[in-house]
C-alpha cells in the first residue's frame, strides 16, 4: 500500500466511529417534534367499515366498491369518529364470523356494513337496492338499519343518509364543515360518475395497463362533466403515478398531471382529493416534498380520518428522512387499513430501509398473506432477507413462490437475485422474454435490457465492452439523457455503463450528476440509491478509497445496502480485498 493509500486508510478509519455514532443517534433518536398529520384522540368511538356486498351481477361489483368507499370517506371527515376501513373481499369472512365478530377482532366499537343491487333494467329510472346497518359491537345489537329502494339518481343521498345515520346513532357531534362532507354532491352526471367509479376499480395500480383503463375513465368522467372535480383530481393522481413508474416520462403527460390538478382546485379549493392530487403532481413530477406535504396536510385537514392521504404524508416523510414519523404515520395509516397491502407494503420497505429487518420481515409475510397473488411482497421479502443476513437460498425460495402473473418484473427481480448468486448465465437467461425498454415501479434507476445483458456480461465476464448490449445501453442512456437532463436516474444508470465499458472519467461525471441532482438531504431514497451506484462507479474505475468514502456514507444512513448485500454483490469485487473495503465490514458487522 503506498504512502498516500495509508493516510487515506488512516483517515476514513478515524472518521468511522464518529459516523457510527452520528447515524445511530440520528435513525435511533425519538423525535419529538409536532405531528404533520392530525392526531386522534385514542378514546374516540372506532367504525369498522365493511366492504358493501354486491348483491347483482358481477359486473357491477365496481359500483358495490364504489359505494362502500365514498361512503368511507364522508365517515373519514369526522374529526370525533376513529375509523377503521376493511378493504379485502370480506363476504368469506362475514360467512365464517359474523359482522361483530369481526369487529371485536380488530379492536372497534362498531361495524357498519351492506348490500348493493343496482338494477339497470328498471326503466325509465334505474334503482337501487340498498340495505345497511350499524352494529354495537359490545352486545352485537343493531343499532340502525335501513332498506331503501330508490332511482340511481338518489345515489348521493343515500350515502350521506347512511353517514348521518351512523354519527347520530354513535352519537357524535359535527360542525358545518363536517356536516357538507356528508351531504357532498360530487357531479349531477350519473353517467360520468359511473365512469369516475369504473376508474376508481383500476387506479393505483403498478400495472401499466389499469393505469391506462383508469385514465380513460377519468377522462370521459370529465369530458361528460367538466366541472367534475373528483374525477379532475382522480385524473391527476392517474398521470402522475404513469409519471413516477417511468411510463410516461413526457413533459406533456406531467403537464396534464398539473394542469388536471390545478382544474379540480378551481373548482372546488377545499377538495382533499385536490390537495392530495397537487401533492402527489408536487411529490412524484417536481421532487418537492415540502409543497407536496403542504397539500398533503390541507387534504388531511378536510378529511383526518383518510387513510390514503395520512400514508400519502408517511411516504413524503421518509423522502426527507423523517424516518420515525414516517413510520408513525405508515402505522396509523395501516391501524385505519389493516387490509390495505399496499400501505403495509410501504410500512414494511420503510422498515427495511432503516434495517429494522425482523419487524420488516414479519410485516412483508403479512401482506403476502393478504396479496398473495401480487409480486412485490415476494420481491421486498426476498432482498430484505438477503439485506439481513445475505439469505441467498431462502430469497430464491421467497421468489420461486412468487405468481406467475407479471413474467416481465418478475424478470427484474428474478436477474438481481442471479447476479448475487453469481449465476451469471441464470442471469442472461432472465432477460431473454423482455422487453428492451422496462419499467421498475420499486427502483430508483432506468432499467433496460440492454442495460442488463451489458452489466451482466461484464461483471460476469461474458462479454467485453464493445458488446452490442453495450453499444445499445450506452446509446439509449445518452438519448435519455439528452431528452431528460434533469432525471437523476438516467444520469446514475448512463454513468454505471460508462464504468463498465471503461469510460472513468465520463463514468465519474455522470454519477456525480445523479447525486448532484439528487443529493441524500433532499431525497432520503432515491439519493440513497444514487450514493450507491456512484459508490459502484468508483469501485469499477478504480478508484477504492473514494468507493469505501462513498460506501460508508451509504452504510450510515438508511437505504437498501448492508453488510451482507457487500458480500454479495459482485459489482464490489474489484475492491473486494483492498483492506479499507474489509475493515469498513468489519466494523459495520460489529454495529449491525
């Protein structure tokens, strides 16, 4: 080792234990300042919400769905009511126990729920069949029950006939505002509000294709009401999540993101799905957090008891490395949603994220066991295991049992499992079935084929640099970022080809511009992930001391790295036995 090599060696060892230190008094410390989302009070009566069962054909159980939730949500606006929303199938379980019982399983006071029949035959004005009741779940007494046979076009009127039934019976109070919240009309049109409800059955998807059915239907809802401004925001949140999944990256798509926003704000500025829908155009199109959380709070003011809107606040948290309250708020959004796998999904990657990995591994099982035909508890499971203790068999196990529904992420994942196994022609044989250009809904970089069979090839010494995946990757990530100069992404992703290929210099610059845009104080995830790659980028040019530097600023703060995924990953193997890269395991081991 020269003499310049052991000063550094020297140095960076010196530093350690002072960053030990800083990082576990900053992921440790309870923080204590003034919630951002409205705290309930924990003696309040708690409802349980079942979902309303639909009694009709079963083409019709977007409407029974679409009921239950905008009934739900005139609940969620009442400040004195704690609310519990049950969002799974739920007609197995009320056969098996009955409504109060599961209701004392959950922990709530009481349990409302119903049936639906929308008879579209019953000319000249369609009807509805709508029977609901409200249960004590102390004694199992009902407390109110109604059967109504009305025209669709009383469809607003029963809900809020059913919300006031349910706050004058539990017998809680509410001011004007609250009492607008029940008596909302969202539009006069019926059939634009059939389309809104057929929009809501396929939104917040990460499949490309019912994100695309949602859009359609949000945008007939608008154009048969322009002045509809549920569907406006809905429509919103639908280009902005094409956005973030890198489906649509296109300034026009962010542009009608915003533009949809801003309609639904016109039109009504006190709508909590218009502030939520800014805050998510703020959140996934601008990297704003501190506008996003704004909106987010406004829309919480209006309606304290959405669970969507308090994980929506949770998830921009964790992007300004609020870590605690994010998780707080993640908990509270899930207490509100025990079987919304989704918000448990965030709860759990969160976890892992600041290596609390048991309690992110129990929580990952949970939501297989609600979703068990969704992927992605598969794929957060496995690297969370291969994160805690390098797991290699029991991840491939995890993602061998993953449903054979989405061949194409399943491919995503299925590679980096092989790279870590060093199976580098399992890896090649992952990628064959793919599309060139993919999307990575859970990432924070581009993911392409090309981009892959390069990577794959060079780390597994199967292919050279000049290999027409190579040429290919490169190619593309220069366009990328031509087209998007701004896209951190792109920049980590064309700066790692580079390395790859051999380009040092251009590899360095590209992966400093990724951080540079997206430094780790302004974005606690994806910045992270920048870190890592530019970590990767100066390990592959040779260049150990700033990849240790880089690595162990990672390692400090939270993100998905570990001592076991250093092990493991072979994109380390250049500085794999440069000893400063073995004590900085070392003495991580020894913290973790």
């Amino acid at each position: 080792m020269s003499n310049v090599d052991s000063l550094h060696s020297r140095a960076i060892l010196s530093l350690v234990t002072i960053w030990l230190l800083m990082a576990a008094y900053s992921c440790g410390r309870t923080q204590t300042q003034e919630s951002v989302f409205p705290v309930q009070d924990p003696n309040v009566p708690r409802i349980l919400v079942i979902p309303f069962e639909n009694m009709g054909s079963s083409d019709d159980a977007f409407f029974a769905a679409g009921l239950t939730k905008e009934t739900t949500n005139r609940l969620a606006a009442v400040r004195g009511l704690g609310f519990v929303s049950r969002v799974g199938v739920a007609e197995d379980a009320i056969i098996q126990r009955s409504a109060d019982e599961i209701g004392r399983e959950i922990g709530v006071d009481y349990v409302l729920e119903g049936s639906v029949l929308w008879d579209r035959g019953a000319e000249p004005s369609q009807q509805l069949y709508v029977e609901t009741q409200l249960l004590r779940v102390a004694d199992g007494s009902v407390l109110w029950a109604d059967q109504v046979v009305r025209p669709m076009a009383d469809v607003f009127s029963i809900q809020s006939t059913i919300s006031h039934a349910v706050v004058d019976n539990i017998g809680v109070e509410i001011d004007s505002v609250e009492r607008r919240a029940l008596d909302f009309r969202p539009t006069e049109n019926l059939e634009a509000y059939e389309a809104y409800l057929r929009g809501l059955e396929n939104s917040w998807s990460f499949e490309r294709k019912k994100l695309e059915l949602a859009e359609q239907h949000f945008s007939r809802a608008v154009t048969l009401d322009h002045d509809f401004a549920l569907a406006h925001a809905a429509l919103s949140e639908s280009h902005s999540l094409m956005f973030h999944f890198r489906y649509d990256r296109t300034p026009p798509r962010l542009a009608s993101a915003n533009a949809a926003a801003q309609r639904a704000n016109e039109i009504d500025a006190n709508l909590p799905e218009g502030h939520r829908a800014r805050g998510y155009y703020y959140y996934w199109g601008q990297d704003n957090f501190e506008l996003a959380l704004s909106e987010f709070s406004l829309a919480a003011h209006g309606r304290p008891n959405d669970p969507l809107i308090i994980a929506s606040i949770g998830l921009v948290l964790r992007r300004q490395g609020r870590w605690q309250e994010a998780i707080d708020a993640l908990r509270r959004a899930a207490e509100m949603e025990p079987e919304n796998h989704d918000t448990i999904l965030d709860l759990a990657s969160t976890l892992s994220r600041v290596r609390r990995y048991g309690e992110a591994v129990e929580t990952f099982r949970r939501a297989i066991e609600l979703v068990p035909d969704d992927i992605y508890p598969y794929v957060f499971l496995a690297r969370t295991l291969l994160l805690q203790d390098g797991a290699i068999e029991e991840a491939r196990e995890v993602l061998d049992a993953m449903p054979e529904n989405d061949p194409t992420q399943q491919g995503i994942y299925r590679y980096e499992q092989a790279l870590f196994e060093r199976n580098f022609d399992g890896a090649m044989d992952t990628l064959v079935t793919l599309d060139d250009v993919i999307s990575d809904p859970i990432g924070e970089i581009v993911f392409t084929r090309s981009f892959a069979e390069c990577e794959c090839g060079i780390l597994g010494q199967l292919a050279g640099p000049t290999s027409p995946s190579c040429v290919d990757a490169r190619e593309y990530l220069e366009r990328s970022s031509e087209i998007s100069p701004g896209d951190p992404a792109v920049h980590a992703a064309l700066g790692w080809v580079y390395a790859l290929v051999g380009e040092k210099e251009l590899a360095i610059e590209a992966g400093q511009r990724a951080v540079d845009l997206s430094p780790v104080t302004v974005d606690a995830m994806s910045g992270h992930s920048y870190l890592i790659t530019l970590a990767r980028i100066y390990a592959r040019v040779d260049e150990p001391y700033l990849a240790v530097k880089t690595i162990h600023t990672a390692m400090t703060t939270p993100g998905w790295i570990s001592v076991a995924t250093l092990e493991l990953d072979p994109a380390w193997d250049p500085i794999r036995s440069d000893p400063r890269f073995q004590e900085l395991l070392r003495m991580h081991s020894e913290v973790e």
